[in-house]
C-alpha cells in the first residue's frame, strides 16, 4: 500500500454514470478520500459505503470529496449507488491498474485489499490506511480527517 507522503498516481477509471474519471478530476473541488474495496452488495461493503454515505455531509462540509474503487463493472456500480442511495462516485477497475498502482491488490493478485487514503490536491496522500477486516476503522479514519480539517477552520458550513 502506498504510504503518506508519497504522490498518489494519476489514473482514468469509468464512473457508475458512463463516463471516465481521473484523479485530477476528483482533486480539482478539493482533498479526496479515496476507498479501495472489493465488491458490491457483498456484506462488509455495502456496510463500509452506507457508513460513508451516513457522515457524506460531514465530509463535503470540510471541503472532502469521495470515491469508491472496485473491479466491477460500471452497471454494478451504478445499481449499487442507487439501491443504497450513495452520495459519491464509484468508479470501475476489471483490469486492476489503479488497484495494483495504489498496491491494494489481494495476495496472489486474487481480490482487492480494503484501503483508504486521504489525497491532497497537490496529489501528496496525506494519510492512509488498511482494514481488510475491521471496517469500522475506515468510517473512524474518515471522521478522524473530518475533524482535523474542522480544527484547521476548514468547515464550510452553508
């Protein structure tokens, strides 16, 4: 997995609408938590994606964007967006390259590990973490960037 500090890889993934998205598109609003997960609909990620949509407002409010990763196909995506009402963009990755450049790829290529990384605009992460099983951790690693950037006055509130 790829460590704070070190600059977060450019890559062009499709989105759950259609399209392409690049990191320098998600960057361009501001910092992005950046989720690696391994399916849809599976039990421990869909709880991991309801938790992010439940504190989505707390996110964007400090100036956060989200997105999701995984290695199914963009109508996965899209059905799974809808179905739990996701706030923020997934994006596909069958081949693994954004997966394999952030090193989050499962033991022996097989899967896709659980990370989460906090990304700068200038494309430094700030701040990573890995919690294959523990998936609560994740939602705790969001609050925790959540709160250092209301702490820094960061807080937009509308």
């Amino acid at each position: 997995m790829l460590e704070a500090g070190s600059r977060a890889p450019e890559f062009v993934l499709p989105n759950d609408q259609g399209g392409e998205t690049t990191l320098s598109d998600l960057l361009q609003n501001g910092p992005l938590i950046l989720y690696f997960y391994p399916a849809d609909f599976t039990p421990g990620c869909t709880k991991e994606a309801c938790s992010i949509r439940d504190i989505h407002n707390d996110i964007q409010s400090v100036g956060l964007q989200v997105a999701g990763v995984s290695p199914q196909d963009e109508e996965s995506h899209q059905r799974f967006r809808d179905e739990y009402d996701l706030p923020f963009i997934l994006l596909s990755d069958p081949e693994k390259v954004a997966i394999k450049m952030y090193d989050v790829d499962g033991p022996f290529g097989i899967g896709v590990r659980r990370a989460t990384f906090l990304i700068n605009q200038d494309r430094t992460i700030q701040d990573a973490m890995m919690a294959d099983v523990r998936i609560g951790r994740h939602q705790e690693f969001i609050e925790k960037a959540i709160i250092l950037r209301e702490t820094a006055g960061l807080r937009s509130d509308e």
